[in-house]
C-alpha cells in the first residue's frame, strides 16, 4: 500500500462533539480531508507545539520527546495505519542506528510528536476513502494543500496576514491566554514598524 502524506489544516472544537476537539489532517496537493475527534488535552499538546509555545515544565509528549533524543532515536515519521469501529489507529516510526521499528500509539499522541519533531505525517488511501472528505471552494474549485513550512524556532506568527493575527489576538484574548496575546501583539507591532 502506497503512503498519502497529510498537512494539519486546522484544530478547533469539534462540532459533533461538545468537550472535544477536532484536528483535521490534509492530502498533500490533493483535495480530501481527515478529520479527527480527540480531546482538549491532546488538543493542547498539539497546539503548544504548532505555536512553538514553551511551558515552564515540559509537557508529556516534551518529555517523551527530551528521551528519544536522549537516546538517539529519531522519529522518522508517524503513520496514520487503521480505522476500526471509528477509533483510528497510529505508529511511530523511528530509527536508531540504521535499525527501523515502529511504535503504537494513539493517533493524537502520534501528531503530538509528529509536530515536535517535525516529521511527516501519513495515512494510507482506505482511511481517506472511509473517513475523509473532500472540500471545494466557493467557485465549486476542489481545495488542495499546501505543505506549511514553519522554519524551526519560529512560533508561525510570521506566516500570517495581519488580519488573521488581529482576528486570532481576539480569540486569544477571549481565552485569557496573555502570554500568547503579547507574542501576537509583539509581531502585529513588529510589521507596523513600531517594535
């Protein structure tokens, strides 16, 4: 079976289930989408890593991920590998001197570390065919992703227009979380010169 390599396309709260959230994973140049429910979290422990957010004391997926790199094991990829009765199924894929062996794992946990340590995320094409969807655009236009590259150290802020980062200043404000707030204001400032 052929490997589809995903992007993440979005993490919100879930519409079908209240508490939860949902992480959509895209197909690279392609148009299907896979949304996945997990729970806030694991919801959290992908956010802090997507906003390159660094917490006081390292998080568990930080901590699994301090002593692989302790222990010279690269996570080489995760693998996105069954859906039964709507509970998906993953691996991690890691190497160590030149031997390959695979890990289970909850899928949340495997994009956790998928985005600490930067490697890339697959499914393979029964899963997109039983849980994906396709999106079109408003002009009926089937969407493709783009594979986002956030260079490493960067919170992703740099990336964004400045109306998306006074919309998501909003909504981090709602939130009360202030510290992420200041880093969206140091930037909006930053592009207006007044840094």
């Amino acid at each position: 079976m052929n490997k589809i390599e995903l992007d993440i396309v979005a993490l919100s709260h879930s519409v079908t289930q209240s508490h939860n959230y949902a992480i959509v994973l895209g197909e690279l140049d392609g148009n299907r989408r896979l949304p996945i429910v997990i729970g806030g979290f694991e919801a959290q422990a992908i956010a802090v890593a997507m906003e390159k957010m660094k917490p006081n004391r390292p998080l568990t997926h930080d901590l699994f991920k301090n002593t692989l790199d302790s222990f010279e094991i690269n996570l080489k990829e995760i693998v996105i590998n069954n859906l039964i009765d709507g509970i998906f199924y993953a691996k991690l894929v890691c190497s160590k001197n030149g031997e390959i062996f695979e890990i289970d794992s909850r899928t949340s946990d495997a994009i956790a570390m998928a985005v600490r340590f930067g490697c890339p995320i697959f499914t393979f094409d029964f899963i997109l065919k039983d849980a994906g969807v396709i999106l079109e655009d408003e002009g009926g236009e089937k969407e493709k992703v783009k594979k986002r590259k956030t260079p490493a150290g960067k919170d992703g802020y740099e990336s964004m227009s400045v109306s998306a980062l006074k919309k998501l200043l909003e909504d981090v404000l709602a939130d009360e979380d202030y510290e992420k707030a200041a880093k969206i204001r140091d930037e909006i400032n930053k592009r207006k010169g007044t840094s």
